[in-house]
C-alpha cells in the first residue's frame, strides 16, 4: 500500500508518497546494527522533516533563457513530494547507499576536493501508481554526486612554515562531505501547467570510514545544495529513542578541529589512508611522472634537466646514466594524493510542483 500522508501533514502544501516496503524486501535486506539503525531512523525523520519545512517554497531551475531569476513565480508550493524509501524502515534506507573509494590531492591545501562518485536514481516502485496523478507517473531520473572537500588543515608539527604538507607534521585534517542532486530533466517554460517541474525539496546523508578519526561520520542536510550540519547530535538521537550512545568524540570534541566536527566535518587520518604513488611514463623525463608534487617533480627536474647536463663533472655523468636517473626520480618523486573508502548514506525527496 502507498505510504500516503494527509495534506494536513504537510500544511497546504501537498501530499508525502512514498514505495512500499513487502515482505519480499524484508527477506532480502541486511542485518543491520543497532547503531547504524538508529541513525538511519534519524536521517529518515530529518528528511521527513525538511518536506514539510520545506515544500511551502521549492525553487527550480530558471530556464536559462530567462533574464528574471528573482521573479517570485519561480518558486512554487510542492504539489506532491515523493521519496526514494519506504518511510520510517532503516533497511530501505540501507539501500539508499554508496560504497566508493575517493582520491584527495592535498597539494591544493584548505578547498581541495576529492574525486566525485556519481550515481542516477530511477524512479521508486509504487505500487499503486495507477491512482496517482498523471504528473507522478513521469517522474525524471535523479543525479546525485558525492565528493570530500577539505575544510581545515592543522599540522601537529611544522619545521617551517615552508615545511610540505606531506611532512610528518601533518597527519590528519578536517573534511566535509558534499552531496548534490540533480533533477535530470529540462528547464520549463512560465506557461508550465502545475505538475510540470519538479526539484530537489530536501537530502541529508553521512560518510563513515575507516580512515575517519575516532569513529566520526560527515554529515550534510538541506535542499538542492545540502552544506555540512551536525544533525545526528544529541536531540535527534533522545528523539529517535535510540538504544547506542553517541560518540562522545562528536558529542563534546576536542583539539584544532573541534568547531569543524560540530558543523558536521569529520577528521581524515592520512596515516590510515593510501599514498598514491607518483606512475613514471617517460623515462627519458621521469619528472613529469603523474601525481607527482609540484615540489619533488621541480627538484627531479633541476637535479636531471635543469643546468645539470652542461655542468663540467659528477653531475654531468650522473645525467648521462639513465638507470641513475631513474632510480633518483624513484626515491624523489612524491604524491600528495591520498586514497581512502567511505560508505556513504543518504535520502532525499523530490518534489512535483
């Protein structure tokens, strides 16, 4: 049966559709643990709650060959809001999920951002979608990207403030998730009928990994444009009677990352991370090997290229050995890049206006 909520529920708004959860999905779901349940109970009632915050003004996208982006008339009540799980059942949730690795370039510094995983949602299975209105039975696929971005570096130990970021003085560092969804649809004209547009009215998610510090997850919530918030804090989780206590390394945090981690960063260990090493491709200039830093692909190259081949001597033989040189870039070059994996969950609900 559709989960199907008054239009008192959500004000004048609309009406909440969500899929069916059977019998069949029960058997097939994952044992989950208690912990994880719990937070996915809470991550289920923060979307739940951004519809009905929400569906009074959702934006969409302006036609782009419209010169009027404030006109009030872009900005809708939601018509009918429709979500990708079944309300209230952490298993659907559990599917609602991604499991990637991400490579990080910190050479870039505070700002750098990790490779993005990229997924498209198909319409959920309503079982029931003969009685909807005609404007639900065409719903558009949904983007969704998932990338890391570096809020804060806090080296522990600096030699100089010339020092690489690579140097042991920098081993961990604060790192916010991004999400950001994506009606895949056309822009629609002011003559749309009602039932013509659709957007994103509310996503929320959070990242756990083995490479996070202390067991702290990064979490987002909001609308099209979800910014990093700390929403599975101690309020959510007395309201969802959740039976596992909070980390208290997210409850009352500690050290240079503390206000990071309470607007919903996490704290990436380099030290439980994989370097990615520098891949030579040209042997005849192993400096311009990819993933190499700026800084070791210089020296490489002042050391092998630079003024060294004309200079008189050891230095002028020593480029002239090929297997020397080799072996030089090999023990020089280094990578700023970091490689780790995160098990991302997330919700969101699309709204037809």
């Amino acid at each position: 049966m559709l989960a199907h909520l008054a239009h008192s529920a959500m004000g004048q708004a609309g009406t909440l559709h969500a899929p069916d959860w059977t019998a069949a999905d029960e058997s097939s779901a994952r044992a989950l643990p208690d912990a994880l349940s719990d937070k996915l109970r809470g991550l289920c009632y923060r979307v739940r709650k951004g519809v009905a915050r929400n569906a009074e003004a959702i934006e969409y996208e302006v036609p782009s060959d419209s010169d009027d982006e404030d006109d009030d008339s872009w900005r809708r009540p939601a018509w009918h809001s429709l979500m990708y799980h079944a309300e209230g059942i952490p298993e659907s949730l559990d599917r609602l999920r991604v499991a990637a690795k991400f490579t990080i370039n910190l050479e870039d510094g505070v700002g750098a951002t990790s490779s993005v995983h990229r997924l498209v949602l198909a319409p959920p299975t309503l079982t029931t979608a003969a009685l909807l209105p005609q404007s639900l039975r065409d719903v558009p696929p949904v983007a969704v990207r998932f990338s890391f971005h570096v809020a804060k570096l806090s080296p522990s130990r600096r030699l100089s403030r010339k020092a690489a970021l690579a140097s042991p003085g920098l081993q961990r560092l604060a790192l916010e998730l991004r999400m950001d969804p994506d009606v895949l649809q056309r822009a629609v004209n002011r003559s749309s009928a009602r039932g013509a547009a659709w957007g994103i009215s509310c996503s929320a998610a959070f990242a756990a990994s083995r490479a996070f510090a202390r067991g702290i997850d990064a979490e987002v919530e909001g609308g099209l444009e979800p910014d990093p918030m700390r929403w599975w804090n101690e309020k959510e989780h007395s309201r969802q009677g959740a039976t596992v206590a909070l980390n208290p390394r997210v409850v009352d945090p500690t050290g240079p990352y503390a206000e990071d981690i309470e607007d919903g960063a996490t704290v990436l260990d380099l030290r439980r991370c994989t370097n990615v090493a520098p891949r030579r491709c040209d042997c005849s200039r192993p400096w311009l090997a990819p993933l190499a830093s700026r800084r070791s692909s210089a020296a490489v190259w002042a050391l092998l290229a630079g003024g060294a081949r004309s200079a008189p001597g050891p230095l002028r033989r020593l480029c002239a050995c090929a297997e020397l040189g080799e072996a030089i870039a090999d023990f020089a070059l280094e990578s700023l890049h970091y490689e780790f994996e995160a098990d991302i969950h997330f919700a969101l609900t699309l709204a037809n206006f």
